[in-house]
C-alpha cells in the first residue's frame, strides 16, 4: 500500500541516532525501559496492517531478518486492516507486558493514541512505523513522548503522488490534463490527508481536472470496479494515480488508450510496469528497509542504548526520494511482490 525535500527537508529528514550506553531510557508518564542483559533473547510485537498485505509483509520481511540476526524473535499481529482489533490487540499486550519491544503500523493513528501511549508508560521500547499515531498526518515530528518514529506522512506521500502525475501528463498529452486519483479506503484519516495533499499539488501543478470520487481500494478487484467506472463517466481521462495494488486491476483496461498510471507502492509488479512504460512511475518506500530500522532501533532501545525521539522519513532510505521513474529504478530491485 501504499505507501516521502520538498521530500527532504531539514525538519522531515532529522536522522535517528542512536548512540552506546548503559543506563535505563526513561520513557512518557513516569515509564522506565530497563536494559535487558546484552546475552538475552528479546521479542518484537509487530502490530502490522493486514498479513494478507503485501506491504505489511515487506515491512515484516525486514523485521523477522534483522531480528533472527541480532538474538530476538517476532511476531506478527494481525489486525486485517481493522481499527478497533489492532487497538485491542496493542491493549493486551501492554497489560500481558508479551513483549520487550513493540512496533506498531497503524491502522487508524488516531485510535491507537492512547495504547501507545500505554505501552510508553508500562517502560516497552515503542517504534511508529510507516503511520503517524496522533492527531496530525501532515507532519513527520513524533506526536507521543517516549516513542521513536520511522513514517512516511500522508501528505508528503500525496504531494509525491502529485509531482509524478503532473510529469505523467506530460507523456500522453500536449493540451489540457485530466488526472484521476483513486482514494484507497473512504474516509480514512490517512487517506483522506493523502488524496487531499494530492490533489491540491495536481491542481497546483497543472493539472486541468482532478477527479478523485472514485475509492480504488488496495486490490486489483477494486481497481478494476474503479477503472470501469471511471471510464465509463471520464473516457477521455489521461493519467490514474492510485494503489499499485488497485492499478494492476485497473490497467488493463485502459489498453489501446491514451492513459498512463502512478502508482502507490513498490511492488515487482510495479516496477515492472513503470519499467515496461505502460506507468510512467511509482512512489516506492523501501519498507523492507524500514521495517529493519525499525527493528534495529527498537532493540537498542530495549538494550540500554540511548535512541533519539526523533524521525526517519521514509524518502531518506532511499536516494532517489522514493520518486521512482523508468530513470530513477534502474538497477533497482523492489522489497515485495503483490
């Protein structure tokens, strides 16, 4: 899913550093992580957005390999993109104190507030991966004391969306653009925050007509059902923005038309297309990437190491600000596979 200046800024890019010692890290409201022995085992709860998810699975991918190599285990919740079941899952946790370091890929950032929280309080090494937990999706500064992030903000991924849709209309037409952009789910505060920074930048940008009333979804069936309608109400549409998931639904239906896509994640399919030219681009996190980091940062928490409260963008894990083009990806190999 998908899944950031512009892009990189001095106050978006603030690297995480993490730096040797001993002493216990004092966590939010009184918490205290206590360093575990360096020889013993720890254990990662990844509290990630779906197993069935792609995505979530890079980013687990990423955890499981850094952790089977650095003397701990992991597990997956799985919450299949419910809001309330993660909330309830975190919860348990916390009370049962299961597991010395938590990573958490939010469903709903609002929601899983006040867990967070908890879990800060109750002394377990916290790291906020991919999703802001808090109020706010338009900036990468951590929202809850004691926590270290690693995100990528929903409107700097929209605004990203937004800078290769407005070069995509250049690739199929000379005159006025029409871009449509496929919500994932309605009504989602993440993607709310995203489709409206994308589709502030596209107008900014250039476009001529935005239409984004369309809810793509994060499948190739509900690509495909978007496609239809989208064609069927704006047939002279030039560029689609949506989920690479949905897109790939989506794609062939637009064959022997004018229309490029740009995806939202960087999937093997993906590439593959944006490689092929039938896309003209991807944002690509490289959430295998960070799922490692945010391994990485978690378990030196856990073993007395002192890790700055600040913010790894997920644009900075990669050297082409996640904007990839058949140019900026050459060479490059993608995290996953949908």
């Amino acid at each position: 899913m998908i899944r950031v200046a512009k892009f990189a800024s001095a106050g978006l890019a603030a690297a995480v550093l993490i730096a040797g010692c001993s002493k216990p890290d004092s966590g939010a409201a009184g918490g205290t992580t206590t360093a575990a022995p360096a020889d013993k085992k720890l254990s990662i709860g990844f509290f990630g957005f779906a197993k069935a998810n792609s995505f979530a699975q890079a980013t687990w991918a990423g955890i499981q390999e850094y952790a089977a190599a650095n003397n701990a285990e992991a597990t997956f919740l799985d919450s299949n993109f419910d809001g309330p079941t993660q909330v309830n899952q975190l919860q348990d946790a916390v009370t049962s104190k299961r597991y010395d370091v938590i990573i958490v890929q939010a469903n709903d950032g609002t929601a899983m507030v006040n867990p967070v929280k908890q879990a800060v309080a109750a002394g377990i090494p916290t790291v906020i991966e991919f999703t802001p937990v808090g109020g706010k999706y338009d900036t990468a500064d951590p929202q809850i004391p004691g926590t270290v992030t690693i995100i990528d903000p929903p409107t700097v991924n929209g605004d990203g969306l937004a800078k290769l849709g407005n070069e995509a209309c250049k690739t199929v037409t000379d005159g006025a653009c029409k871009v449509a952009y496929f919500q994932g789910f309605a009504n989602y505060p993440l993607d709310t925050a995203r489709t409206d920074a994308a589709v502030k930048a596209l107008k900014a940008g250039g476009a001529a007509e935005v239409i984004s009333n369309f809810v793509g979804g994060y499948t190739p069936d509900s690509g495909r059902t978007a496609m239809q309608n989208l064609l069927q109400a704006h047939p002279d549409v030039n560029v689609v923005i949506g989920s690479s998931q949905a897109l790939e639904g989506a794609t062939p239906l637009a064959a022997g038309k004018k229309i490029t896509f740009v995806g939202n994640g960087g999937s093997t399919q993906a590439y593959d297309y944006v490689n092929k030219g039938t896309w003209y681009g991807v944002y690509s996190v490289p959430e295998k990437k960070s799922g490692a980091k945010a391994a990485e940062l978690g378990l030196a928490k856990a073993r007395g190491q002192s890790v700055a409260e600040s913010t790894v963008v997920c644009t900075t894990l990669t050297d082409f600000n996640c904007l990839g083009t058949k140019t900026t990806l050459e060479g490059q190999t993608a995290d996953y596979s949908d």
